[in-house]
C-alpha cells in the first residue's frame, strides 16, 4: 500500500460525503418555501441513519461472502475489517469511501416524494430500502455477484446508485399519488441560488466519486476525472441548447440540470469510455431527461416531484447502456459495441433490466407494508400549510408573508 493512495481516497471520501448535503441544497432549493426545511431533512437524515446502518451490516452485507446476491454477516460493525492492511488502500478505507455511496444513494430517492409524504414514513423505509435493496444492489454488482458474473460493468454507480434509487423513487411517487394542486398550478423552484449551490457542490464531490473509484491515484482515476467533467459541461450545453430552442432562452435550473445529468450519465462508464465518447454521452443525455421530464410524465400523470426519476434513473439507465456502446478495450479491458462487442452491451441491458425489477418491486412491497401500519402521506389540510411546520414546527423563512401558499 502507498501512502498516496491512502491519502487520495480518503479526501475523495470526504468529497463523496459532502455530495449529500449538496443534494439538500439542489433539492431544497428546488421545492416550495414552506417545504426546504422537510426537504433538506429527508436529505440530511440519511448521513446519520446510513453511516450507523452501514457500519452494523451494511458492509458486511454489501462486501462478504461469495453469495450471488447478498453478503454474509462475517463483518458485523466492521468486524474482521483491517485498518491497516489491504489491496491498493486499508480496507477500512475501502469501506469507508463505500459508505459515502449508500449515503447519497438513499437521499437520491427522496426528491420523488417532497411536499407529501410523512418524514416518518420515508425514514422507515430508507432503513428498510437500504437492507433489501442497496446492500444486495452494492453486492451483485461490486462484490463478486450476481451482476458481475454475468459480466455486466458499473464504475460508480450506475445500477447500484442511480438507477436502483430512481426507479425506486418513481414506485414511491406512484403509490403516494400526486400532490394536491397537481396540474392545477405550476410548481417553482423558491430559491435558485441554492439550486446552483448544491449543483456546483455535486459537480465537485462527483471527482471523488468516480475518479475515487479507481481506488487508487493513478492513470485511471485521472481519466475518470476527465471523463466526469467533460460528460457533466457537455451536458450542461446541451440543455441550454434545449431551452433555447423549446423556449426560447436557457435557465439557470436548466444549466444545472442538465450538468447533473451529465454526471449521472458518466457513472457507469467513467473508468471504461474514452474521453471523445463522454462528449457524446453529456450531449445525448439531456435531451433523453428532457423529454421524460417536460413529456413522458406529464402524460402518464405520475408525480416525480424534483425528477428523482427523470434525472436520475433515466440518466442512468442511457449511460448504462451508453457504457455497453462505447467501452474502450485499451482503456478499461471492456469491449463496446462499436469496437465489436456484443457480450458486454447485452450484459448491461441485461443488468438494467434486472435492476428496474428488483428496485421497484422490492419498493413497492416496502412501502404497501409500511403502509399496513401507518398512513404515508399528509391530510391535504397539513400539505397545504406546509411540511416544514406539519413534520418539524420549524420555519425557513421567518418574514414569511404568505406567497407560496
């Protein structure tokens, strides 16, 4: 083990960590006034109930055993976990930096469900979301499972992080149903400098997300940052250029959408695509959101309140698959489509598939059960005052002079 290395990954750790309450902002600045302070809650709350959760079972489930689709419990409270010895990097480390992981993740589901759902039935089933979902998820995929012997590839996260929590926050946003004033009034963001905040905060924690997910500073988390960086401007562009053209002038929430698209679309790939096809990645992706978000869920009426969804799962379900197209054999060792690959692009789809399956029909029987035991949702009384005073009796805004309402 190097010392550089460790050093690297452990600043790339607490770049990941900081993602999390980057996404509060980007959320909370995205919902109504008398919702930021229950949105960025739903956010927050996983950086304690994540990080004990992980450190009880969630690594060991995650990271032990060679069972296809889950670990063992071999390392309870990170039990048999040396803080000294490893690969690359401790394996503390290692579990450290994956810990970050399962943060993000779980509060990425959340922007589907703001303005409605009970803060004490969404905590509960990110507990329970966490166990059945995103431990088995990190397992087939990054512990030697199921997913990966079926030879399907994900650098940082696109089965594992977007696409298991954005599918799963469009189950949630479907069972809970649509907000009160839904169709009836148009819904804005109440505070766009917080947006651009936490987007420029996702943006730099995203370097220690795929570049950390070398687990090492080398060539290749260099040409993770790169890729990253490309995908995300050539995203950001791509959408003003949307704009431009659908209505006539580009938005910052725009600009900053379609950034974090980029992002998301570059995840899976970022360590196995060459760097001319991350541009293609960031200009295609933004178009592919931008019609889910402005079109596909419009016209089916489901409620993705901040497109947890639209954003995230689309997102990464087009750089899943973009990753079977443009995998690089000189780079990563995986073969692409347009180098003559076809086993690598089948095995994504096949894993993509696999993941919409798993994620939604596991949160669907999580939330039906949770919801055997307690309502889910909010009177449409308590949704209309407000879920910041409702769930918490706090308020943001203390001059509040009733917009908003």
């Amino acid at each position: 083990m190097e010392t550089g290395n460790i050093a690297f990954i452990m600043i790339c750790s607490a770049m990941v960590f900081l993602m999390t309450p980057a996404l509060a902002f980007f959320y909370g600045g995205l919902e109504r006034r008398k919702n930021i302070l229950n949105t960025m809650m739903m956010v927050i709350c996983v950086m304690g109930l994540a990080s004990v959760l992980w450190v009880m079972l969630g690594y060991s489930m995650s990271f032990s055993g060679e069972n296809l689709f889950v670990g063992n419990f071999d390392k309870l409270f990170f039990n048999h976990v040396s803080m000294t010895k490893g690969d690359t990097i401790p394996e503390g480390l290692f579990a450290g930096f994956q810990m970050m992981f399962a943060l993000i993740t779980t509060a990425i589901i959340t922007g589907a469900v703001v303005g409605r759902m009970r803060f004490s039935a969404i905590f509960i089933f990110i507990a329970i979301w966490s166990i059945v979902v995103y431990y088995p998820m990190a397992h087939m995929v990054w512990g030697g499972g199921f997913l990966d012997k079926i030879g399907s590839i994900d650098f940082a996260g696109g089965n594992v992080v977007h696409i298991s929590s954005g599918i799963s926050g469009l189950v949630l946003a479907i069972v809970l149903g649509q907000r009160r004033e839904y169709r009836q009034t148009e819904y804005r963001p109440h505070n766009i400098p917080f947006v651009v905040l936490g987007a420029g905060l996702l943006w730099f924690g995203w370097f220690g997300f795929n570049a950390g997910s070398a687990l090492a500073a080398d060539g290749l988390a260099i040409h993770a940052m790169l890729t990253t960086n490309t995908a995300a401007a050539s995203g950001m562009l791509s959408w003003m250029l949307i704009e431009k053209l659908a209505i006539g002038k580009p938005t910052v929430v725009g600009a900053c959408t379609g950034a974090v698209v980029g992002l998301v679309a570059i995840t899976p790939g970022a360590g196995f695509v060459s760097l001319w096809s991350s541009f293609v990645l960031g200009a295609l992706v933004s178009p592919f959101c931008y019609y889910f978000i402005s079109f596909v869920k419009h016209k089916f009426g489901y409620d993705d309140a901040l497109d947890a969804f639209g954003c995230h799962g689309v997102g990464g379900i087009f750089g899943g698959v973009m990753t079977g197209i443009f995998a690089d054999p000189t780079i990563g060792g995986k073969t692409g489509l347009i180098y003559g690959g076809t086993e690598l692009f089948v095995a994504q789809v096949a894993s993509i598939a696999f993941t919409i399956v798993f994620a939604g029909a596991a949160s669907f029987l999580i939330i039906k059960g949770i919801q055997l035991f307690m309502p889910i949702r909010v009177s449409e009384k308590e949704e209309a005052l407000g879920m910041d005073r409702i769930e918490h009796d706090e308020t943001a805004y203390p001059t509040f002079m009733g917009l908003d309402s």
